[in-house]
C-alpha cells in the first residue's frame, strides 16, 4: 500500500510538473485555465453557466473545453424557484440539463443552491408559517433536491448569503421565523440525501477580513461544536478593480483552520467606469492574479469559479448600471489581460 501511494504521488507530481513546464514555456501563458489550476494542485478552474447560453457556438465551444474548465456552476436553474416552484411540486428538468452537459464532460458540478433568501417561489416568499411549517418545508426541500443529485455533485451552496455586511443575520423568511435554526436543518438534511458531497456556506463580501467573515467563521466554529456537518466555506468575490482586500490570503487561511476547505466560488472583478482603459486593463489582470494566487497559495482553498466567464452574458450591467467588463474574456470572446492575470496566479 505504501509502494501504491508512493507510486501514486510521484504520477501526481509528474503531471502538475509537466502543465506547470507546459505553462511556462508557452505565449503569455495562453494554455488552459483549468490546465494552469491542475498543475498548481488545485482541483478545478470552473465557471457559473446557464444553459440558454449554450445555443451560442462561440460560447459552448469555449465552455466545453476541458482546457479551460474543469467545474461547472449551474447559475439559475437549481435555486428554489425553478426547483420547487409550487409546494412540493419539484422539477428538475432545467437542473438536469447542466448535470447531464457536465457528467457528459467529465467535469465536475457544483450545486447553486439549496436556502437563499433571494428567487424564492411566490408561495414562499409570500406565505405565513409557523416554524414548524416552515422547518419542514426546508427539509424537504434540501434533502428533495440535493438527493435528486446524490453522487453527481462536488459541493453544495446549502446556505447562501446568511449574513449583513455589519455580521448581523440577514432578515429573511428563514430567520425571522426560524431565527438561525434553519441553518443546521438545511446542513443535516443535506447530509442525509448525500453522504459524500460537500456542504458549503457561501457568501460575498467576506473576502477580506472584517465584521462579516468574522461572523461567519464564529457560525462555522459554532457548527462544528455541534457536530453540524459543514465541510466549506465559498468566498464569491465580486469585486472591484483595484479592490482586492489586501487579507484575502489570511483570511482564507483562518477559514481553513477552522477545519474546513474554501473555495473562490463566483469570481468576476468589474470596472465602476466605462470603457476601461489599458491601465485599468492591466490592473484587472494584476487583480485576478492577485486573487488566484491567494487561493494557490492555501492549501484548503481547492479552486476557482468565475461568475461566466464573457463579459457578453455577464451578470454584472444589469445590476451595476453603467459598470462591467469584469471578466476574462471580452464581449466577442476576445481573451483580456485578466485571462493571463489567471494563470500567472496559478504559477505562484
């Protein structure tokens, strides 16, 4: 066994040294985002996608190639809206249509996501619970959704975006009938629908350190103490350019010693004025770098997923107004600075 292992890792650190010779001695590092993470001994460069966008050749041809995307985020079409859109009415048919491009891709999926007080059905958002009602309605639906997809699923998103930027608890359906209970019940339920996907809490602004990702690692420490399952933490980072926290990498290092694995979960670095310029172009491309080598320099942190990866389906100027151009690839699928700024990350 020993001899197998040692086999095992010496196979391992042939190939990572191989991409990472590969990357190096090719043009501004134009080789494969998902290529630059495996040989910096992450599992996955991915991206956030919504299959409506696949009728695009230029765009599914990029998406498909296993070069630049090991991991795929379904954007929309497994949050509860879609999901379970009447009560206990489930349909999967939108989710399975990403599951099935991914099993058939070899990549790997992560499920986005299961409470999120954001798109809810009308039903919920508008109904009136007892906490008993609405403990039960968690339940099922978690454990109803994360089982449909048992065993095709990396890691879940079972809780997003619980906290206030001040680390008070959001406001929500959830808490204001459940207070924070809703969160183990949806982690347990979870768990038992599958026993082997990772179960994350996933949240924006906690890049750096600062009030909320405090909160958040004191719900982790909290969890754990009680034998909560919770498996990792996904940091989104939508930022801005020039504003990467300047604790990122400790941050993510504390997250980790917490026991934990974290991943950059819906990276997209966005300018607040239009059209940039080539200074701003590079500092974009200094950013991503700045972020990837965080992730690759913490051995917790196990990948990086942009929030789509073409500033053509980018979700960031219909929110925004009047900003954008925040991701690796232009409108016409043109590769910006930002795209090298990735893989140098990964290169440490």
């Amino acid at each position: 066994m020993v001899f197998f292992l040692g086999i095992l890792a010496l196979g391992v650190f042939l190939v990572a040294t191989a991409a990472r010779a590969a990357l190096e001695q090719s043009s501004d590092f134009q080789v494969g985002l998902n290529v630059a993470a495996q040989a910096a001994q992450k599992l996955y460069f991915g991206t956030a996608t919504n299959a409506d966008q696949w009728t695009d050749k230029t765009y599914f041809d990029i998406l498909k190639d296993d070069s630049e995307f090991g991991q795929i985020t379904a954007a929309n079409v497994m949050k509860w809206f879609d999901t379970e859109p009447e009560p206990s009415v489930f349909n999967f048919t939108d989710g399975d249509v990403i599951a099935d491009f991914v099993k058939a891709t070899g990549k790997r999926l992560r499920g986005h996501n299961c409470v999120w007080y954001n798109q809810l059905p009308d039903w919920l958002s508008n109904g009136t619970f007892t906490a008993p009602e609405l403990a039960f309605i968690v339940e099922r639906h978690c454990f109803t959704l994360v089982s449909h997809y048992r065993g095709q699923v990396y890691s879940w998103d079972v809780i997003n975006e619980p906290f206030n930027d001040d680390g008070t608890y959001r406001v929500d359906i959830f808490f204001n009938t459940l207070n924070t209970s809703y969160i183990p019940l949806a982690l347990k339920a979870a768990r038992r629908a599958d026993p082997h996907t990772k179960l994350y809490i996933n949240d924006y602004n906690i890049e750096g350190i600062g009030a909320k990702a405090t909160a958040l690692k004191e719900l982790v420490r909290s969890l754990k103490a009680s034998g909560v399952p919770i498996d990792g933490v996904g940091i989104q980072s939508h930022l801005t350019v020039g504003g990467v926290p300047a604790t990122l990498q400790q941050n993510m290092a504390e997250f980790t010693a917490l026991g934990i694995e974290v991943a950059i979960t819906e990276l997209d670095i966005r300018f607040t004025a239009l059209p940039p310029t080539a200074a701003g172009l590079a500092q974009q491309k200094a950013d991503y770098a700045t972020v990837v080598a965080a992730c690759n320099a913490v051995p917790g942190c196990v990948g990086v997923t942009v929030w789509d990866f073409t500033d053509k389906y980018s979700w960031v100027p219909s929110t925004f107004p009047g900003q954008g151009a925040a991701c690796p690839w232009d409108e016409n699928y043109v590769k910006k600075p930002a795209y090298a700024g990735i893989t140098e990350g990964f290169l440490g």
